[in-house]
C-alpha cells in the first residue's frame, strides 16, 4: 500500500480501518499473500488503528 490518508474531520468514524479492509480484500482475491506499508515512528494517531489492523515488523528504513 502506498499511502492511506482520511482527512482530519473524519477520523475516528471507522474510514480508515474501511480502507484497509478493501485492501485486504483487494489483496486475497489477488491471492497477494502480503500486504505491508510504512509511518513514522511518531504518527501515534495512525498507529493506533495499525497496531489493531496489522503486525509491527522489526524492519528498519534507511535512506541516504
């Protein structure tokens, strides 16, 4: 996935947590056997519905 956004007014309504399951859905009707996207570390308000929804892998980004 490459970004999930709900606008500011609207969360907290469920939209999110929508959107995932359409890709979930999206992604087993593909047989797609992973789903996995990216935050930061400080993004506590996305989290809380990621931590529900998914699996906190120990993967590291590096950039240069």
């Amino acid at each position: 996935m490459q970004d999930l956004y709900t606008d500011p007014n609207f969360r907290g309504l469920g939209i999110g947590r929508s959107l995932m399951e359409a890709v979930y859905e999206a992604a087993d009707a593909n047989n797609t056997p992973n789903v996995y996207w990216l935050t930061e570390e400080f993004n506590k308000t996305a989290r809380q519905l990621y931590d529900r929804i998914g699996n906190l892998t120990p993967f590291i980004k590096y950039q240069r």
